[in-house]
C-alpha cells in the first residue's frame, strides 16, 4: 500500500500513538500517556496517510451514488481521484 506524510500542527492535533516522530525538531519520541513530546515542543510533525486503491475509489464512489454502474458525475470523481492518487505516488510528472 502506498502512502503520503502529511504536516500536522501540534496546535492542531497531537499523535494517537506513542512512537518516534519527525518534527521540526528532527526525529522527537512522542508519549501517548502524558500527551507529550520528550525533551522539545515541536511546532509540528509528520502523519503517516495510507492512499486508497483504485478499487476503494470506485466502491466510495458507487457507495456515494447508491449505483452499480458508473454515471457522468462518478467517472469525473473517480479519474480526477485517479489523477491524484497517481500524482502523489509519483507516476504523473
């Protein structure tokens, strides 16, 4: 499964788990119990997002419609989907 790091302000919302993150700060161990970063207060660290499939793409969007078969709308949500999903595992430059 491919996936993207993304940015995440600790002002906005800290780690469920206890684990190393990079931060700004660099590489910083993150304590779930206390809530807390050890040794710094970074200003924000980096999320771990799994991509979906493409055939998780089609089933969201056949589940949006409530439809077996593709319509107009769906094909433009799943290949626009398709075109970022490519994007960000670096098969489209």
């Amino acid at each position: 499964m491919d996936s993207v790091f993304i940015k995440v302000s600790t002002k906005d919302r800290l780690p469920l788990e206890s684990g190393l993150y990079l931060t700004n700060n660099g590489h910083v161990h993150f304590l779930s119990g206390c809530k807390r970063f050890m040794g710094c207060d970074p200003k924000w660290w980096l999320e771990e997002v799994e991509l979906p499939t493409e055939d998780e793409i089609l089933e969201y969007a056949r589940d949006e419609e409530g439809l077996e078969d593709y319509d107009m709308e769906q094909d433009v949500f799943v290949d626009g989907a398709n075109y970022i999903l490519n994007t960000l595992k670096g098969e489209k430059r």
